[in-house]
C-alpha cells in the first residue's frame, strides 16, 4: 500500500499525528511534577505498570517512532534523487519557510535527542523492571526525575533539543492535514493552533527541565 | 541598462553542462526578460558564437513553453508571470543575473536552457481525460447544471499551464501541484466525477514512475506558480487519492 | 491544374450538410484499422481533428514543432466560443449566426461552408462541456454568454479570458485519451519539411526531429494540414514566436491553391508597441470592448499635454473626449467589427491624435463601467449608491472578476494600473483569413491532403468576427473532416501501408537536406532575425491596415530584394544534427518571404476594399471601405508556378443563394 508517493505522504502525516497525540499526554504526565509530587508518581507509576500500555500502547508507540524517522529517511533519499544536477543558485526563502525546508535537520535533531531520552529513562527503566526485576516502588519516579536535571549541560540539551522539536512541529503538525486531504475555510484555524501547539508544548518541557534543575 | 548574465551551457543531453559569464549593454527596462536573451543571442550571432538554446513561444504567459530559473526562482523575481511576462524593470543596472534550466531528473536537459517536459505529457495520457467520444451525440450543454463555485473552483484549478515552475521550485521535484491541478478540476465537475477513483490512481502511479519526488508541503509550488493554483488542489487530490485507495 | 472545383453539395441551404453527410462514402471500422492519416499542428483543429480520427479507428500520427501539443497557439485565444445556442433568448438561431458571419466576413466567404459552421457550432458546446471544458456560469448553474462585436445577441461562451485555453486542454485531453490507447502516434517538437506525392497524391510527409535533426519520412493515406495562420510575416503580430507559414507553403509549393492571401485580420485592441526590441505584441481581448470605451482627446493641445506628461488622461473633462467609435457607428459603438474599429483607430491616430510617445495608441477606458457596475452592486446590497469611493470599489471589484487575468497582463507589460487610468491599445496583425484554398470537404486542390481551421481559407471571407476562430477549429476538427475525410479514403481501403522507400520519398527527402544544409553552408553575416523583421517592416508599411496600387508594387519589388539578399547573407549558426533554433527560423522565414510577395500581389489584384483588405483607391467619401461586388465577388486562388510573382491566378465566383449581398453598415 505504501508504494506510490502520495500513500507515503499519508502515512508519513498519520505518524506524526500519532506522535503529536503520544507527546500531548507525555507533557500532561509531566507538567503534574511542577505542582504535584504525587501526581506525578500515581501517574507514572500506572502507565509503567498497566499491562495494556506496556504491552499493547508501548509497541505500537515504538512502532510509530520507527516508522516515523525511517520513512523520513527514505523520503529524504528518494527526494535528494530526484533532482541529481543541483542549482547553482536556489532561493530557497523566496518561497519557503526555511522550517518546511529542514524537516530532516530538525527531524535528526529530535532523534538524536530521543537517544539521549531513551538512555535516561527508557533504558534505566526496562532495567528496573524486566532485566534485574527489582521491586515496585510507586514512589521512585519523581525523584528519579528531578535527578536527572541537576546537570546543566544535559539541561541545556534538553532545551536545546526542544527549540528543534518546536521547529518540526511548527511545520509537521500544519502540514500533516494538508497530506491528509484537510484544506478548507477551517485552514487558517488549524494553523493558528497547530502553532501554538507546535510553540507551547516543547516550552512547556523546556520550562519543567529548568524548574526540576532550579528547584532539584 | 548594464547587466551580467551568467548562464548555464550545455550542449545536449549527455554533455557535462557549466555556468559561463556574459555581459550584454544598453538594455532597455521596458523589454521582457526573453527580449533581452533575444538580444544577447543576436550578439553572440554576430560574434560567431553558438546562440542560447530557451524554450519560448507565445510570449504572452500562456502557452507554458517559457522555462528559465532565474536568480533562483522559477520565472525570476516577480510573481505570477512567466519569464515571458518578466520585464528588466525588475532588474537594476549592474545586476548579475543567473540563468539555469528547469532542473529535475524528469525533466532532463535538451541543451543550454531548454529541457524535456513530457513527463507531464505522459501523466496526462495516463487519464487526464473523460472518456467521452466526439461524436456530437452528447447531450445538451446545459443538461446537467453546475454550482457555480464548484464551476469556478475547476477554472482556477484548469488555468494551469503545465510551465513545470511548480516541479522546478520544489525542493523534491515533486510534480504535485500539477498533477492535482488537473485531477481537481475534473474531481470537481460531474461530467468528471465518473471515472474519477481510475484517474487519480493511473495519473498518480504515472507520477511516481516518472521519477518526480514526494510533496512535503513547503508551499513553494503554489508561490512561483504563474497561474496561482493552490495548495488546495494537492489536498483535495490527496483527498481523492485515499479515497480511491479505499475503494480499491 | 483542374479548374477549382469546390464540391458543394446540391440543394437547399439548410439541407445541403445533413444531405451530404447520409450520401458520402464511408469506411467500415475493420478498414479504418488499415488507414493511416497524418496531422500536422494540434492547435484546436489539428488535435480536435487527431482525436475523432483516432476514435473513429483510423492510425493517426500528430506532429507540433512545440514540446507538447498542449502549446500550440490556439490557448492564447482570450474572448470565447460562438455558438448559436440561443441560452439567453435574444432571438439567435443558426441562420443569424450564419448571417452575422458573412456579413461580417464582408460576403467573400463560401456560402455553403459558413452555413454548415453555424449548424455544428451547437454541438461544440455540447461536446466541450461533456469533456470537462470549465465554461463560466451563473449563479443557476448555467453555461453564461457574453456579446462579442459585430453581432446583436449574446452567442458568446467563455471561460474568463482563457477561452482558448480551456478549449484547447480540452480536445489536448481528448488527444491524449488516444495517445494512451495507441490509435496516436504523437510526434513533438518536429517540423514538417515537405509533403510527398506519389500518383499526385498526398502519400506523406518529410520531417525533421529539431532535437536530434533527424530528417524523417512519414507514409499515410491521407494528410491534414493545421498549422495555423501566416500572421508573423509581419513580424510583429499576436501570433506566438514560432507561428509559421511552412506546413501551407509547403503544400502550396507542392501544388495547393492558396487563397486570399491579402485578408488578414488587423485586431484592435492590442498593447501597443514600445520599442525597437519588441519581438512581439500582446492582445487584450475583444471581451474589453464590452464594457471599455474608445476615445482620443478632441483637442489637439491636450494630446500634446498627454505625450509630454503634464496631462493625465482621467482630467480631460467628458464634453474634451472624442469617443469615435460611437460617434461615427451609433449602432455598434465600441462593438463594431474588428476591421472598422482598427481602421477607426488609425484615422484618429494618422491625423494626430494618438496618446503615447509613437503617436500610434488609442484609450481604451473603463472608469463608466466601474461607476455603473458599483451603483448597481451598492443597490443590490442596499448601499449608498452616491458614495463615490465605495461605487468605485465595488464597480472595480466586478471588472476584476470579469478581466482580472487580462488587466494584469496589461499592468504587467506597460507598468500603469489599468482600474484607475485607461489602457492605451492600438490595432495589430492577429489572424489571417486567407490560407489554403479548400473545398467543401476541405480537402486541398492535391488529392488527399487536407487543411483545416486557420490553416485554409474558407469561412471568414475578408474579415473574421470575434470569438469565431476557435468555433471553426473545433468544427473543422470534430465534426466536419472527420466525416468528409472518409469519402476520399473509402477508395483507399486496399491500398495497404505505404512504403516509404520509394523514388519520391527519396527525391523529397534529398531536397530538404539539400535545403538545411545551405543554410547551414550559407556562412552569411546577417542573422535570420535582421531578415524577419525587415521583412515585417514591409509589410507592415506597404501591405497593413491600408494598401495602395504604388505601395504595393513597391512591396513586391522590396520583398523579392530581401528574398535575394537573405539567400546570398543569412548565417545560420551551429550544425544541422543539434537543437538549432536559427535553423528551423531560417526554414520558416525563408517561407514567408516568399508568401509575403504573393500576399502583396494578391493586394494589388484586388483592386477593391472589402473586410480587412482596404485599399485606398477604394473608398466612400466618409472613408468607409467600398467594396466592388460586381467584379470581385471570387476568392483568389494561387496556383504555384515556380516563383510568387508568376502564380496563376483561378478565381473561385461566389453564390449567394439564400442571401442578399447588401453593403455593411455598421451604423
């Protein structure tokens, strides 16, 4: 099914409006640790534990990533080919938000972040539970959270990685109705929340790294 | 006005093409941008030089032949014009101005300037059509009356001209916008609506093989396009697209 | 050569299409399969015409010298489509339609032909929308019109200023149906070179492939020509750059009648020329005369101010405005026909009054049509309609959504805004009556070789009224040879493919690569472009809106000087197996410098004024053209003899039998 362009279009937007659902209720978990301590550990703690969100949802969450980036990748490679004598001169910004342009840049930038996230967390975490099976202890996630931010570098990272994820956003999540077929009197509605979605949310995460690193 | 060119030469489609520097004199602001090549090919004429090879014909923004990329953008500087439709007011003296071909793989180079569109062509034989004999057998024009917005949604979608600025200004060479221009105008009308799941499918698949690149939405297409389709055309057609797919 | 015969068919008017179309000879499907038929130029008549041959089984093969059929000159007509529908009941029907055509083709069009035009011009509109052509409607969902000059009713279907466009896309899409099927061979950016005969019959074509060079032989059974009109032997016309007189030349030379070469169509509202460069002149369609109005200042002194700068035209008061054209022609006004409003336009200009720095422009000024078009918005939406600014906004709002596209092509090429200060317009060369000399089969004096649409003669006598072009494309194309082509083809049915390694492919073959190679040897210090627009300088000169006795044999003399001068100076860079523009230029200027010499010729025979054609020894004392019934009623028909100068004249007499040749007047 994915074999002609305008599927792969499809698919790429389907992902990415998954992830953008995933990364709403991430930063709803997250931003109780700002005002509630123990919130944050009920939460977290339900969603490590509930067999249907580890062994249905995480998969497919998984999943989603995957697919997201590889196809990113492929598009890329695909693109790139189509146009094999470059341009001597391009101007690109005539026409272009340089966002939409960079989808890849920003996309890596996210990735490589994701890498960093999964060995802060993920990793550690399918440690604790499935490889050395410790015992549950429904209270060890805030602190766990908070120490993580102590570091400044891995705070600035972390910001810094969100700036990019605002970026990606800031286009991908616009675009992605228009791939699925979305272009009406609505547009510019859609526009202005997919904005302030695309901006509020990685500054609402940039905002909890500095408050746990101020705060820790 | 004084200018410098700096165009790109290529013999023909297997030669290695590069950029060479001209310079041309006494221009007027009043000529269009293909009445000055005309004169710069007048000169190399009379130095014994081979002209520049550019595609052109109606020079009145219509015909869709015209095809440079100029300073970058596909059609120059000015918007909704055809470089045909360009006028050197729109350049100051002592300007240097770069002149490249449409490039794309579908659209491999003839020689200088001027490439090969059939690829859109192609597309278009795939099912850019209704299938309707000329027999003079139809039925009366006014039989089946149409809504006047959707009537004019098919005009604006129809004026395309097939230039190929759209595919030229894309970062992915995709041939998108193109190709949902003509997949909405008859998506639109119900004259057209018969066969549409067979059309999108055929004229999509034809896309693709073509080599043209996938849309990501940057907008470019429907900002260089000289005919201003819009983007609503592509989601209307991505519309029709998954639609078909569903019906199988 | 035979004496002309032109074939109409026998009895009533009204009857003799539908009589002749039951008792012509047909070709069975199973032997269609067998036939092949050549078409040289996918404008509206070639690729109308490809598709309906290939529907109807015939193998076709369609060349354009354009990188896709899509380009051919045909999408840049603006206006619209005539169609004796009679949507908006104001009284039209086929015979009105008909009657407007010769009357406004000066009655020296064939009777017979015009009538069958307007009886299929219905199933055009028809046809078209079945295909998904996007004409303009109303707010009910119906087909709009709007009026064109020349005419009382309202026959005109339109798609904004794209008419030609839509319609063109449309038999393109038509075309391509084919394409993907198999029964059209499509052969882009190739030029045909020469026509073959075998038996003095149209056996096929010799081309030449202008990427590679290649110079190929093509067979058929049958081949049509549809390569448009010969406007660019003025060099600067609204026709497009590569417009040419080669295909019809060729077949002329191969013994073609060409017909009326001197009725060419001057259009009026054109954007006027700027300078020295100008390579080609920009339209603005008749659709304006709707709702413009024509004027020069009365006073001379305010021209002055005009061309110096110091005068705007919006401050010249009313009572200072000569609008000449409803001055002279109350009836029509603005929409008199193209010939008289051009001619109008040059009197004003020729005794001073013209508006830009030339002297030759005219106004063209929409500022009454905003007013009444707002005052009639602002009542409609029950607002002030004395409130100046919002009239204006409103009115402006109306003409954009009526001539948006061509108001910005104005502002475009001239740098005014033309919603607050009048276009200024002047008359140039736009299409050409004359052409191949068919008959009523459309088939040429060479036995099964074709013309069709621009390319052949027969439907606008001396002049051509607005919007009728593409209606005679589309019915040559769809309707009319597809029919008649299959009498001359049903005795063609056991000839089988023909070879094309034979003498006479041979023999053309060597001539059209002796001809490239000359040019290409000539080594000349001119280049093909200098000899063009000498030439069109000429013609415009000597042979333009009006034409006398000394013009014209000066023209002929000057016209074969250049001839001479181009063979022994042009250079042709570049080789003859490369994409080389200069070359194909060469082949096709070279093609009207030889037409042009027979146009003049033609000129000079009529001796009287008729349509496009005005010759100054012809005229009214008001200075309205006088036509010459009693010993012109003909069409001229050339026969080729060696040289322009010594073609032989066949004259064609012209019935009229259901009609009364009366004098037009237009006031």
């Amino acid at each position: 099914m994915i074999t002609t362009s305008i599927a792969r279009k499809v698919a790429m937007a389907l992902s990415g409006l998954f992830l953008i659902l995933f990364l709403g209720q991430h930063f709803t978990i997250n931003v109780t640790s700002v005002f509630s301590e123990k919130t944050f550990n009920f939460l977290s703690h339900f969603m490590g534990n509930n067999p249907l969100v580890q062994f249905v949802l995480q998969p497919i969450l998984i999943f989603g990533v995957v697919f997201h980036f590889v196809m990113g990748f492929v598009l890329e490679l695909k693109n790139n080919k189509s146009r094999s004598s470059k341009y001597v001169s391009f101007k690109g910004a005539a026409n272009a938000s340089w966002v939409s342009r960079n989808m890849i840049l920003s996309g890596i930038v996210v990735l490589s972040f994701l890498g960093l996230h999964f060995y802060d967390f993920w990793v550690p975490e399918m440690n604790y539970k499935y490889v050395e099976i410790l015992p549950k202890d429904p209270d060890r996630y805030y602190g766990e959270l908070v120490h993580k931010f102590h570091s400044p570098v891995r705070v600035g990272i972390y910001a810094l990685s969100f700036v990019f994820l605002a970026l990606h956003l800031y286009h991908g999540f616009a675009s992605s109705f228009q791939s699925v077929g979305l272009n009406n009197k609505y547009t510019r509605g859609v526009k202005w929340l997919t904005s302030a979605f695309a901006l509020g949310i990685p500054a609402g995460f940039i905002f909890i790294a500095i408050f746990h690193h101020l705060n820790g | 006005m004084n200018l410098t060119l700096k165009i790109w030469r290529q013999a023909n489609a297997d030669a290695k093409g590069e950029m060479v520097t001209y310079s041309i004199a006494d221009v007027s602001p009043d000529m269009s941008f293909l009445e000055m090549m005309d004169m710069h090919n007048e000169q190399l004429i009379g130095n014994g030089e081979d002209p520049v090879a550019f595609d052109h014909d109606c020079r009145e923004g219509i015909c869709g032949m015209c095809s440079m990329f100029i300073n970058g953008e596909a059609h120059g500087p000015d918007r909704l014009v055809t470089t045909c439709q360009l006028h050197m007011r729109k350049f100051k003296d002592g300007d240097t101005i770069t002149i490249e071909p449409f490039r794309a793989n579908a659209f491999p180079v003839i020689k200088d300037l001027a490439v090969d569109r059939s690829a859109f062509d192609r597309i278009q034989q795939a099912g850019g059509f209704v299938s309707v004999n000329t027999s003079g057998n139809t039925q009366d024009a006014n039989a089946i009356p149409i809504d006047k917005h959707d009537a004019d949604k098919a005009f604006d979608a129809a004026t395309c001209i097939g230039c190929g600025a759209c595919v030229a200004s894309c970062k992915n060479a995709s041939a998108m916008l193109f190709v949902s221009a003509k997949v909405s105008q008859y998506a639109l009308l119900p004259q057209g609506k018969v066969e549409a799941t067979d059309r999108v499918m055929s004229m999509v698949n034809q896309m693709d093989e073509e080599g043209f690149g996938n849309c990501t939405n940057t907008g470019a297409c429907e900002v260089e396009c000289p005919k201003g389709i819009s983007l609503e055309n592509i989601a209307r057609m991505n519309r029709e697209f998954m639609s078909a797919t569903l019906k199988g | 050569m035979a004496k002309l015969d032109s074939k109409v068919p026998k009895g009533r008017l009204s009857e003799k299409w539908t009589n002749h179309k039951s008792n012509i000879n047909l070709v069975s499907p199973a032997n269609k399969r067998l036939i092949d038929v050549i078409v040289v130029g996918t404008g509206l008549a070639g690729a109308s015409a490809s598709a309906t041959l290939a529907e109807l089984g015939y193998n076709v093969k369609t060349f354009c010298f354009q990188d896709s059929p899509r380009r051919a000159h045909s999408i840049a007509a603006q206006g619209g489509i005539n169609a004796a529908k009679n949507y908006q009941g104001d009284g039209d029907s086929t015979h009105r339609l008909f009657y407007d055509t010769i009357k406004g083709g000066d009655y020296r069009s064939r009777e017979s032909n015009v009538y069958r035009l307007a009886e299929v011009s219905t199933n055009i509109i028809d046809q078209c929308v079945a295909q998904g052509v996007p004409f303009a409607r109303d707010y009910g969902g119906l087909l709009d019109n709007r009026s064109f000059g020349g005419v009382l009713v309202s026959r005109t279907f339109y798609a904004k200023g794209q008419t030609g466009q839509q319609l063109l896309l449309g038999a393109y899409s038509a075309m391509n149906r084919q394409i993907g099927r198999g029964k059209i061979k499509m052969y882009n950016r190739h030029e045909m070179m020469d026509l073959v005969l075998v038996d003095g019959k149209a056996r096929g074509i010799i081309s030449r492939n202008l990427v590679s060079g290649a110079i190929e032989r093509h067979s058929a059974h049958a081949v049509v020509i549809a390569s448009g009109g010969y406007g660019n032997v003025f060099f600067l016309s609204t026709n497009a750059m590569g417009s040419n007189v080669s295909a019809s030349w060729k077949i002329h030379k191969r013994g073609a009648h060409f017909a009326n070469p001197c009725f060419t169509q001057i259009h009026p509202t054109c954007i006027p020329v700027s300078g020295e460069h100008q390579s080609k002149l920009t339209l603005m369609s008749e659709s304006l005369r709707n709702d413009g109005r024509i004027w020069v200042p009365k006073n001379i002194e305010d021209v002055k101010a005009i061309r110096s700068g110091s005068l705007s035209p919006t401050a010249i008061a009313e009572e200072d405005r000569d609008y000449y054209l409803e001055r002279r022609y109350p009836a029509f006004g603005n929409l008199v026909p193209r010939d008289v409003a051009s001619r109008a336009a040059k009197e004003r200009c020729d005794a001073g009054y013209g508006v830009n720095a030339t002297g030759e422009a005219v106004y063209l000024d929409f500022a009454d049509a905003i007013t009444r078009y707002g005052k009639e918005q602002a009542h409609v939406k029950g607002l002030d309609e004395n409130d100046a600014v919002l009239v204006k906004k409103l009115g402006q709002e109306v003409v954009r959504a009526k001539y948006g596209n061509l108001f910005q092509m104005y502002e475009k090429i001239v740098d005014q805004d033309p919603y607050e200060t009048p276009m200024m317009i002047y008359p140039a060369v736009h299409y050409t009556m004359g052409g191949v000399w068919v008959d009523y089969n459309l088939m040429t004096s060479i036995p099964g070789c074709y013309a069709i649409g621009e390319a052949n003669f027969s439907d606008h006598g001396a002049n051509r009224l607005g919007a009728s072009a593409l209606m005679q494309g589309l019915a040559d194309g769809y309707f009319v040879l597809p029919c008649t082509i299959g009498d001359y083809l049903a005795d063609d049915i056991r000839t089988g493919h023909i070879a094309t390694d034979t003498p006479e492919f041979d023999a053309a073959e060597k001539e059209v690569k002796d001809r490239v190679a000359a040019f290409i040897n000539n080594k000349g210090n001119r280049s093909v472009d200098y000899y063009h627009r000498k030439l069109g300088k000429i013609m415009w000169d000597k042979c333009g809106m009006s034409r006398n006795e000394k013009g014209l044999k000066e023209a002929i003399e000057d016209i074969k000087a250049l001839r001479t001068d181009f063979y022994k100076n042009v250079n042709v860079p570049g080789s003859a197996e490369e994409f080389n523009e200069q070359l194909a230029k060469a082949g096709r200027v070279a093609d009207f410098l030889e037409l042009g010499e027979l146009f003049a010729k033609d000129a000079l025979e009529r001796t009287e004024s008729c349509g496009g054609h005005f010759r100054e020894e012809s005229q009214t004392p008001e200075g309205e053209a006088l036509r010459d019934d009693k010993n012109h009623t003909f069409v001229s028909a050339w026969e080729y003899q060696g040289e322009p100068e010594k073609a032989k004249l066949h004259k064609e007499i012209l019935n009229y039998e259901e009609i009364e040749v009366k004098t037009r007047s237009y006031k």
